[in-house]
C-alpha cells in the first residue's frame, strides 16, 4: 500500500523488472518520476492492484489469454535484446470459491496457461499468499501440490534451490504477521524454468528491522546472470 511513499526505497536497488502487490494505480506514480520502460497494472481498486514495471532494455505486454478470472495471476511476455521469456506476475488473492482460495488460484493459473509454460522460458513470481504449513487447509490444491505440478515442468524455486531449504522450512521470512517479530511466514517466492534456474546468481530477503517500517513484507530479490 501506498507505493508512492516507498517507491525510492526500491528504485536504489536497480531492478530489471519490478511485481508489486498491492500497489496503487500508476497513475498515481506519476510524479514520482520512475522511469519505467514498460509498466502494466491490473486490479478493481485503483488504490491496490497488482503492478508490474520494467527498467532499461525489458519491455512488457499483457497476453490477450490472461484469465482475468483467476485472482491474480497476469500472464506476461517479457522482451529484451538478450532473452524473451514468459512472466507470471501474482498476487494469490481470497475467492469466493473456498476450495480454490490463494495457492489454488496458482493451482488454476499453472493448469490454464500449462502451454505457454512448458513452451519458453519462465519465471513465476509475486505474493503467493502460502506455504506447505497450510496444505490441510486447501485439499483441492495445496500448495506441495502445486510445487510439485511445477517440479515435472521443470520450474523451480529460486529461494529454495540457492539456499538450499525445503519447503516449509525456510529460514528467511518474507512475511510478518501485523508487522510482529513474532509472526513470520515465507509466503512470497520466484519460480523459474531451466534456464533461468542455470543462471540463477543471487537472492536476498530484505531485513525485518529494517523494511518493517514500511511494510508488513520483505522484498524477494532474484539475480539471474543471463548473460553468460
């Protein structure tokens, strides 16, 4: 929430492509001065929608199969002078159908754009809203079920190879509980086919003492060396 207030804060950090869940209309950015290559936003709040910006040589488009049904997933083509690939932006929200609630929104988005993903080179990431600690609470579509899906399509996570944790165990929270030390959960995650997953360099969680001033998350950042 309020992105305006916050947005420096990243812009230090010199990211290629940007997901922020949660984010107010870029119109409301303007002056904000970005500077973005591309940006897209999608959502029914303009005050809290999920955004995707591109620096430098990355440029962005919505795919004209995006589901706007599942809640949020955005099916992305990202296109550069080294690499084109396929990124899908989240931001796991609650549904009115209670058995597909979250992670069973990814559930439904791996399953509907299943082509595309096996198709290019891939990166899934954003706010997934899980993590395995709740799998008996979604039996239709867990979230160990979705990684797996995952797995056979050779698409994995980022966090989880680079640091060598399993899932369920992190060691880096992403989330606090209403800001509390006490109440940390590892909810957000970078996914990525092979050849990303080859090139994959470095990943960061941002400080608690330090972001909890500003949110009740800690930035994800992924490294990938596509150059080599």
């Amino acid at each position: 929430m309020a992105f305006r207030n916050k947005a420096h804060l990243i812009q230090s950090e010199h990211p290629d492509i940007l997901i922020v869940p949660e984010c107010e209309h870029p119109d409301k950015l303007i002056r904000l001065g970005l500077n973005a290559t591309s940006e897209l936003w999608y959502g029914t709040n303009k005050s809290k929608g999920l955004a995707v910006f591109s620096f430098g040589k990355y440029k962005l488009n919505l795919m004209d199969i995006h589901n706007e049904s599942i809640k949020i997933v955005c099916p992305i083509t990202v296109t550069s002078p080294d690499v084109d690939f396929t990124l899908l932006a989240v931001w796991a929200q609650q549904t009115t159908d209670y058995d597909y609630r979250h992670i069973g929104q990814i559930w439904r988005a791996v399953h509907y754009y299943e082509n595309i993903l096996l198709e290019n080179n891939v990166i899934i990431v954003g706010d997934f809203n899980s993590n395995v600690i709740w799998n008996k609470n979604h039996r239709l579509a867990s979230h160990s079920m979705t990684v797996k899906k995952l797995f056979d399509m050779q698409i994995h996570s980022a966090y989880h190879k680079h640091f060598l944790q399993m899932q369920g165990k992190e060691m880096h929270p992403t989330f606090y509980l209403y800001r509390h030390e006490n109440k940390p959960y590892h909810i957000d995650y970078c996914f990525a086919s092979k050849y990303f997953m080859e090139r994959l360099s470095q990943v960061e969680v941002g400080d608690y003492k330090y972001w909890k001033t500003y949110s009740d998350h800690s930035p994800l950042t992924v490294v990938f060396d596509i150059l080599n």
